[in-house]
C-alpha cells in the first residue's frame, strides 16, 4: 500500500458548499456534568433512531465489537458485565485499563447500559474487547512503535465480528495495511474514524482510507455534516457526532458536555452494525454492511447509485433495516465497498495513493444546492418514508459548543479522531 497506486475510482455527489470548522480532540474546554445526572437526555440521537422500538427486537446481544482505543475502564456503572478480557497492544504491562477517557466513552457509546446516569449504549447487548494502544500519548504506554498494527491483529484473532477504530493517521506503512488485511480475511467489519481536520487539510487518513475499511463521517442533530468532519472518497456512511457527552478525562469523575467528532460516529456507527447483525446472526460481514448502506438515511435529490464525499451512503438508521425492513443482505461474498466490487472473501484491491480534499463527480450527479426543509429529526429517524424524507442534508453548520485547537501526534503519526 505504497504512494503511487493507482487512484480508485469512486463515483461520488460533489455538494458545492465548503466545510468550515475547527479541529477537535479530547475534552478539555467542554462543560462539565455530574456523574449523577442522566446523560440518556442529553444523547439525542437515541430518540431519533427510536431506539425503545429497536429494543423490542435487538439490544446487539450475541455479538461482540473490539474497540482499539486509550483501554477501557470496566468499572464504570455503565460498563459493568460489558467488558470482556481484552489485550494490551503497547505491551507495557498487560492491563487494559484506561488512561485517558476516550476508550471508555467510546465503549460506552456502544454497549453501555446507562445504570448510574451513565451514557447509555446504542447496543447495551453488545460485549466490549477492549484493545489498549498509546491513543493518548502517553509517555507511560510508550514502548510499542506498532502498536495500532498489533492491536488490529490482536483484534482479527479475536471472537469480536466488529473492530471499532476512532482513531487515524495521515501516514501509512506497509505493516498497517498488511494488519487491515488480515482483519478483512478473518471476516471482520472494520469502522474506523475519517478525521476531524476536514478544514485544515483534510488530508486521508488510514485506516478509514484503506478499501477495506468503512470510513465514518460526523453529523449534528440536523443531519449537518459536522464542520471538522473529513470529505472525500474514503467517506462511506455518517453517524451521528457532534454534541455528544463523553468521560471529561480518566478520573472518571464527571462527564463534558459539547464533544464532537468522527471518533463518537465511529462507535455509534459500530454500534448500528451490532444491532444489525445481532439480529441476523448468520450473516457475514458483508452482508450486514450492505443493509447498513441501503438503509441509511438520504436527502431529497439524492441521485441512485451516488454517493455522497461528505456523507457515503447516508446516516445510519439502524431502525430503517429492523423495524421496518430496509436494505436487502445480498451476496454473503459479496463486499459492498465501492473499492472492493469483484473481490470476494479477503481479496483487496490495491488502496489509492493518499490526497486531500474530495474527487469531483459529474454535474448531474450532484446533490441540491439548497437546504431542505422539514423535521430535523429525519436525519437518523427510522420512521421516515424509504427515500429518507426530508433529510435535512447540509454542508457546514453551527460549530458545537466545545471548539478545540491542535492535535496529538503519537510517535509522529498516530492521530486521535475524537
């Protein structure tokens, strides 16, 4: 996966207005909640995807998703009985526990089970892996130079159906592509976090750029593709992103208010395909990515067979396949990423050669210009008509509450996607 590959053709919706924003990561800045208050109401894009309905059917039970991250703090009320023993790919003493916040609240995010006031899990039926890297910088867990490409093997040798990755690097190696790989051939759904530099750059990022890997965009409650949310032909489906209570940092003690970014999407998206395998559990990988992809949520205007640099196939809509059917599983060898048509089991394509900014596509194949109008709420509803409605799909958007500067670099070239 060397510079100078061919570029992989995409047939994308150029949308005409720019991103603007601002980069985020952690959660200094942001306000912070007590422990005791319900973070349930603050998180609302469970009542969007009508997620009491989903539950009737499927909480994510029988499935497990690994979540390579900072650790995962197992004793959190909202964590307890959902974590599984995991693996510690920076070798630094075997222990899986979390240093910084951000594993747990992606954890969270997934599968918690809101006891306590806690965050409240999409899939609380779902069992976390926990795969600890150096996500956070640590000087401490600073001993593996690869530990991301360790821990995604680590999670390939898992009995997790689902990796879940909220972090990125504009830098690729060799051995980062062969890990990805070789997570694909063991039958894998790979999600990982396209950026949160998409106005300072917006360079690639991988592993979210690799064929592979299903790259995960940000939206806000309007169905705004978030102002940081990195664009282009890596961008394969949207998750809710801004404004999403996390863990303020690894005293445990209080939740922030305000968080955004495509680490949060990623693990709601996660989550979304948890939902939907655990439903079908004798689907393959492939199968639960193209029900996730055509029933995701589309804006007015929004041409068959295009896809969106900004959005993919659309926002996740859980609730569209399960509650009322959308989306048909199709070849179980199948895959449905645009850069893996034709190849089968765990043949890949060789990726395209790293590039900012997003590819144009045709005029007649863009979306509206304009702003659409109608219920907000569409934009992760599962109870809209199958076209999505009126989706409310803009570009751009009120920046959310907490606007961070900066970035953490991990041995020059490991970059959080918070």
């Amino acid at each position: 996966m060397a510079a100078g590959t061919t570029h992989r053709p995409r047939r994308r919706l150029t949308w005409a207005l720019a991103l603007a924003g601002a980069w985020t990561i952690g959660f200094a800045g942001m306000a912070p909640s007590a422990v005791a208050e319900d973070m349930r109401a603050k998180q609302w894009y469970l009542d969007a995807m009508h997620v009491d309905e989903i539950w009737k059917k499927t909480t994510g039970e029988g499935i497990k998703v690994a979540v390579i991250d900072s650790g995962v703090n197992a004793s959190t009320p909202s964590l307890k009985g959902q974590v599984l023993k995991g693996v510690d790919a920076t070798t630094v003493n075997g222990k899986t526990d979390d240093n910084d916040g951000h594993g747990t609240s992606m954890a969270e995010l997934i599968a918690g089970t809101g006891r306590g006031g806690g965050l409240q899990g999409l899939a609380p039926g779902v069992k976390i892996i926990p795969i600890r890297t150096n996500s956070s910088g640590s000087q401490e867990l600073k001993k593996n130079p690869w530990d991301m490409e360790d821990g995604i093997r680590a999670a390939a040798d898992s009995d997790a159906q689902i990796i879940s990755m909220s972090f990125g690097t504009p830098y690729q190696t060799q051995r980062l592509a062969d890990a990805v790989k070789y997570a694909h051939s063991k039958g894998k759904l790979l999600l990982a976090a396209v950026g949160n530099s998409g106005d300072k750059g917006n360079k690639r990022e991988y592993p979210a750029a690799y064929p592979e890997v299903v790259g995960v965009a940000a939206t806000d409650r309007d169905g705004k593709v978030g102002e940081f949310s990195q664009h282009g032909s890596f961008v394969d489906i949207a998750a809710p992103g801004q404004d999403i209570p996390n863990w303020c940092d690894a005293t445990f003690t209080r939740y922030c208010d305000g968080a955004q970014g495509t680490s949060s999407a990623t693990a709601i998206a996660s989550a979304s395909a948890a939902l939907i395998w655990s439903a079908h559990p004798d689907w393959t990988a492939n199968q639960v990515l193209r029900v996730m992809f055509e029933s995701a949520g589309k804006g007015e205007g929004w041409k068959p067979g295009t896809l969106s640099n900004y959005l993919g196939h659309g926002i996740v809509r859980p609730g569209a396949h399960i509650n009322r059917g959308l989306g048909k599983p199709g070849d179980p060898n199948v895959n449905p990423l645009p850069d893996m048509k034709g190849a089968e089991g765990g043949a890949s394509p060789a990726p395209s050669t790293p590039a900012s900014g997003a590819a144009s596509a045709p005029a007649s194949s863009q979306a509206p210009q304009s702003k659409p109008t109608g219920d907000s709420s569409v934009a992760v509803s599962s109870e809209k008509a199958d076209g999505g409605g009126q989706l409310g799909l803009v570009l751009g958007g009120v920046a959310a509450a907490a606007v961070l500067a900066g970035g953490v670099f991990l041995i020059a070239r490991k970059r959080r996607s918070s």
